[in-house]
C-alpha cells in the first residue's frame, strides 16, 4: 500500500490529534475518578491510581512523539494548520506538567474548611433536622460534624474536652 504526500500528513494529524486525546486522558481520568462530590468505588480508585502513576511517563512519551509530528508537519503548513500544531504541543507540554502537579492536586480538590463555624445544637440552622452527623464525646463534651460537610473536606481537625480529634469521612 502506498500513501502520498497528503495522506500521510492527514494521518500525522490524526495521530497527533489522538495523541493531545491521550495526554488529556491522563489528567482528566484521575480527577473525574477521584471526586470529593460522588460515591467511589474500589475498582474507580485503583484505575485512578494505576492512571495517574502512569501519566508522567505516558504524557513525556506523547510529548516527544507530538514534537516530532509537529516538526514534520510544519513545513509547508498553511499559518492556520501551524496555529493549530503550536496549540496541540502547548496541550501537550501543560499535560506534561500536569502530570507533575498530580498528587498536589488531589490534595488541592479536598479544601480544608477555612472558617469553621461552631454553635450549640440549638443554633446549627445549616443542619436540616435529621441530618447524618459524626459525633465525638470526650470528657463530658460532645460535638456533631454534619456529613455532608465533611465528606466534600474529608477532614475536622478539633480540641473535645481537652482532646484533639481529627474526624473523617
């Protein structure tokens, strides 16, 4: 089978197009997998894991092979076609570093709550009636975390009766 000139620089559009899909892949799966928001299974987070341990080698690779389609396609380009090779290196370089950033930012997608709001039972209006919360009881004090608060922060750091907790969810 032979490919002329045309065809072949269609197919490295192709593979380059596919291969921006690939590296964006490696930082979208992560994050849409590990989301403070959803219910995650076990199969979901190692899938995750195996991803995002992956993505530093997986995005290099397409990188370098990006770079090399980009510099074989340039020649001859038309100035919209080198527009649209310079974005698809600019995707690939920032997945690139994304893939760097990753453990950072799984740590960034569960926030701290900043100003922590504390009141008597009576006075917790943003508790609906019924709601699940955690409870801590230490030496004569009791507090409730409500979970829908502590599932998007996954964390309350907290002094009860004079000890410090850490509750989570």
């Amino acid at each position: 089978m032979h490919f002329d000139s045309t065809t072949s620089r269609q197919l490295a559009g192709a593979l380059l197009v596919l291969l921006v899909a690939v590296a964006v892949a490696f930082a979208i799966v992560p994050l849409w997998l590990i989301r403070p928001w959803v219910s995650q299974t076990p199969e979901g987070l190692a899938l995750a894991d195996q991803v995002r341990r992956g993505a530093p080698l997986g995005t290099a690779l397409t990188l370098a092979a990006g770079l090399g389609l980009t510099v074989w396609l340039w020649r001859g380009g038309r100035w919209w076609r080198r527009a649209m090779l310079l974005l698809a290196v600019v995707v690939l370089t920032a997945a690139v570093w994304r893939a760097r950033e990753n453990p950072a930012m799984f740590e960034q997608m569960f926030v701290p709550l900043g100003t922590p709001r504390f009141a008597p039972a009576s006075e917790a209006d943003w508790v609906a009636p019924g709601e699940p919360v955690l409870a801590v009881e230490r030496n004569g004090d009791a507090v409730a975390y409500p979970v829908r608060q502590v599932a998007y922060h996954h964390i309350v750091q907290d002094v009860v009766g004079g000890v410090p907790v850490a509750a989570t969810y």
